[in-house]
C-alpha cells in the first residue's frame, strides 16, 4: 500500500508539472471573476497599492527579468507546484512523526 500512495503522488505531482509548464502560459490574460468586478467597482486600484503584495515572488505569475512572457509563466507555474509539493511532503512528515494521544 505505502509504495501504491508513493506511485500516486509521484504520477499526480508529474501531472500537475505538465499542466504548469505547457498549459499555464496558455491561460486567458483577461482578468478573472474577482479581479472584473474590482475593475467595475472601482477598487482595484486599492488592492493593487497594497503594501503586502509587494512582497509576493512570483507576482502575477511571471518570473522577473525574463522576457518572454510564456516562459516566465511556465517557469512561475514550475516553482509554485514543486514549492506546494514540497511544503506538503513536509507538512506530511510532521504531522506523522506526531502520533494522536
């Protein structure tokens, strides 16, 4: 069973890097639900002059200082699911190591 649960992971976390690398920089550039209605409503502006987002590293899904604008994504989408991946692998080890009283 343990090595069945490795295989899935390992096929789920190859899935979603394909999707990541070829298929994200395929994605609509028009703004999502959330994002039109902010424009509609006037208070995008805000959300944008926020302080926390300017710490974000990989803002708006583009890696800085690369050009063309698929790669970046593709290489945004590359290190958001393998960091994800990896930060859930980590979870998965402690929370196991600690054992319910």
């Amino acid at each position: 069973m343990k090595s069945q649960l490795k295989g899935f992971l390992w096929i789920g976390l190859g899935v979603a890097l394909l999707l990541a690398i070829f298929i994200s920089p395929f994605a609509s550039s028009s703004p999502d639900g959330l994002e039109k209605v902010a424009e509609e409503k006037g208070f995008l502006e805000k959300e944008e002059a926020s302080t926390l987002w300017r710490f974000a590293p990989i803002s708006d899904y583009l890696i800085p200082g690369i050009e063309n604008e698929k790669l970046a994504t593709a290489l945004a989408g590359l290190i958001g699911t393998v960091g994800i991946f990896m930060i859930a692998i980590g979870l998965g080890k402690i929370l196991r190591k600690t054992k319910p009283s």
